[in-house]
C-alpha cells in the first residue's frame, strides 16, 4: 500500500468484513513486538490483525477471491446470537468499549514512532465511531462520547453518511437511540 492510498484505506476501515483471522497470516516475531496490546484483546482479534499491519506498514494483500460466504460462530462480535436483548446490549457495549480502548492505545503508540497521518486518523474514526456506539447503547456506559466527538468523527468519516447518521442518534431521547437498538438486535437475530 502506498501513502496516497488515502481512499482504499478508509474504505477499508469502514467494511472490515473481508478481514479475519482465519485469513490472515502474519509471521510471528511480527506479532511479538505487540504482545502487550495482542494480551488485551477479548474480542476482535482479526481486527487488530489488521490495524496492527497497518500500523506497522506490513505488506498488505488483498485476494478478491471470495473463499467464506458467511461465517457464524457462538463467540462472533459482530453478530452475536444472544437470547435476551439486554444480554446482547451488554456484550455489544462490551465489545465496543474495548476496542475503543485499545484503539486508543494503539493510537497513541503511532504518535511516539511517527506512523502516517492517514492511518492514525482512520484508526480515530473507527475508536470515535465505536465511543458513540457505546454511548447509544449504554445510558450510564464506560465511555461517554460529546458534540465535540460527533464533530470529530464526522470531519474524519465524512464520506460514510450511515455512519454519521447512526452517530447522530446520541443527540436523540434515550427511547428512540433504544428503538434503534432492538431493530439491530432483531435483524442479527433474524440473521443468525
């Protein structure tokens, strides 16, 4: 990937689905100059996969070849199977809290080595993206995102109208950010 490849790199952060774990390979001393950060993460382990190559300018290839239609597991965070819609807001609030965390933290080690602006602010627009998510699902959350959040994300993310639209629901009543909730619960209910 080049520095100029501002566009497929944001695209990238916005639809990760094409990365995970079961096709991702990266050398292990790679994988040992995080293994602070890599002992953190709960959920989102293809993630970090991919931000942690990004970070650390690794070579990236991308097959168009689609080789897993749908893949669903009991421990999948992107669409959990959950029987009750209160346990599903709690795993969800946990998920995103800690990413936004390690985000974070990752974020912060890519300021002292000097990596490239267009992945520290791909890597803000997706712990941004998650600190709302967690503020429209959690009425007293760990994280609690602000106007001045909002307008962050939105300056990074501009060009992801769903994603702004979904981050505008924390200036919303409590009921309606909740509505919108449960139809995301039923939809990957329906799903799964």
């Amino acid at each position: 990937m080049k520095e100029n490849d501002n566009e497929f790199i944001r695209n990238r952060f916005i639809d990760l689905s094409p990365v995970n774990s079961s096709s991702t390979c990266i050398k292990k001393d790679t994988l040992i100059k995080c293994i602070s950060q890599l002992k953190k993460v709960r959920y989102f382990i293809d993630n970090f996969y991919y931000y942690f190559a990004l970070l650390k300018n690794c070579k990236i290839k991308f097959d168009p070849i689609i080789l897993t239609l749908y893949r669903q597991h009991y421990n999948n965070s992107t669409a959990l199977k959950e029987k009750s819609f209160q346990g599903w807001l709690k795993k969800k609030i946990t998920f995103y809290s800690n990413r936004y965390e390690l985000l974070l933290e990752l974020i912060s080690s890519c300021k002292s080595e000097g990596i490239r602006g267009t992945v520290v602010k791909a890597l803000l627009a997706q712990a941004l993206s998650d600190k709302i998510t967690v503020t429209r699902l959690s009425k007293d959350g760990p994280h609690k995102a602000n106007f001045s959040d909002y307008l962050k994300y939105v300056s990074l993310d501009y060009k992801n109208l769903r994603g702004i639209l979904l981050a505008s629901l924390i200036f919303m009543p409590k009921s309606i950010q909740l509505y919108v909730a449960r139809k995301w619960y039923e939809k990957e209910q329906k799903a799964s």
